[in-house]
C-alpha cells in the first residue's frame, strides 16, 4: 500500500461508498506453504455496530478455496478506475510521470458457511445484480434440480474485516495549474481517465 497522507480518504463513509460501488475484488491470500493465490469475485459489503463483513462465493476445490481452508487470512482489494497522469501536463515538465487510481485494502480472517447460507448468498448475488425480478434468471426461477446439481461445486464465505487501507491518488501533491491541466487532459479521453478527472473536479483544488 502506498503510504503518502496527501492521498489518503479521510472519511471512512466515502470509503465504504467506493467498496460498495466496486465489488468485484482481488481475493488474495497464501497456502500453508506461503504460495500467493489469487481470484476475483463479488462481494456484499455490510456492517453492523461497526463491524465491516465481506460475503460472497467461490468454486470449490481451487488453489484459492484450499489455500484459504489452509491459511484463512485474507485481503480484498477493491479497485477502481485509473489512468496515467503524462509529466507534460505539470507546470514544470521535467519531472517522472505517475498513475492515478482509487483503491482499498480490506483485510480478515475468511470462514466458510454452510450450504443454508450460500443459498442465500447466491439468491443475495442473483436479486442484486440482476435488478429484475421478472428477468427470468434470479434465484427463484431456477429449478431445484439444477441448483442441487451445482450448489455442491460452490463455497459461500464471509470475512470479518480487521484493517481497511486506501489510496486515492488524484494529484493532490500538484499545484493549482497542474491539477486543472490534469483534468482536462483526462477528461479528454474519456473512459476511466474521464472518471478519473471526474473525480478530481468533484474534489476541487488540493489544499
């Protein structure tokens, strides 16, 4: 994690805004061996009296299910839009270009649940990314016969976090006709970069 307090999120509501609306993490954790696995999956981002817990699913019987029956600590990595930042948009050129990005570190300790529970996480997964209910593919629609066929290759998991970390590095370090120039060039071309110079203008001027 990169350590700078200039691109830090001070509120953690904002930060816990951009975990909800980036779901899809980087699961990350290690074997008994200390072999590094890696999946990506949904996740739903709940807290209560405090308490953040990650819940989602996975395969079963994958490097990264067995690394995590092994070792269940675990890091979730949301991440967001980012774009290259061209020294040649500073006030003063010479000088290394950079990245700007959003991202956050949760990190826990993984449990799996038993397969009461993933059904109501895979009916949680289906009604909320599907947003239909007369879609014809939500949990309900689906026959028992072919949820019993497959329930058994999947694992439901929660993770009660313990640390949250973040970087929102947005050329808060620039000055004032750096960081307008930044936004225009990346609103300029559009996609992620866009996002990025949309997020910048929101944020106004650093301090």
């Amino acid at each position: 994690m990169y350590h700078l307090p200039y691109f830090k999120e001070d509120d953690p509501q904002v930060v816990k805004e951009f975990m909800r609306s980036h779901p899809f993490v980087f699961l990350t954790g290690v074997d008994a061996e200390l072999k590094p696995v890696v999946t990506q999956v949904p996740v739903f981002i709940d807290e209560t009296d405090g308490q953040l817990l990650l819940t989602g699913h996975m395969m079963r019987n994958t490097d990264h299910h067995k690394a995590f029956m092994q070792n269940p600590e675990a890091l979730a990595v949301f991440s967001g839009p980012h774009s290259f930042v061209s020294a040649s948009w500073y006030s003063d050129k010479k000088q290394g270009g950079t990245w700007n990005y959003m991202s956050v570190h949760a990190r826990g300790r993984i449990r799996f649940l038993n397969e009461e529970a993933l059904r109501k996480v895979l009916q949680r997964t289906t009604d909320h990314f599907e947003e239909n209910p007369e879609s014809g593919a939500n949990y309900k629609d689906l026959s028992e016969e072919y949820i019993a066929r497959h329930i058994k290759a999947i694992a439901a998991f929660e993770i009660n976090v313990s640390s949250i970390e973040n970087v929102f590095k947005l050329s808060q370090n620039r000055d004032a006709e750096s960081y307008k120039n930044i936004i225009h060039q990346l609103d300029h071309q559009g996609g992620d970069a866009a996002k990025i110079a949309e997020e910048m203008n929101r944020r106004g001027l650093p301090s």
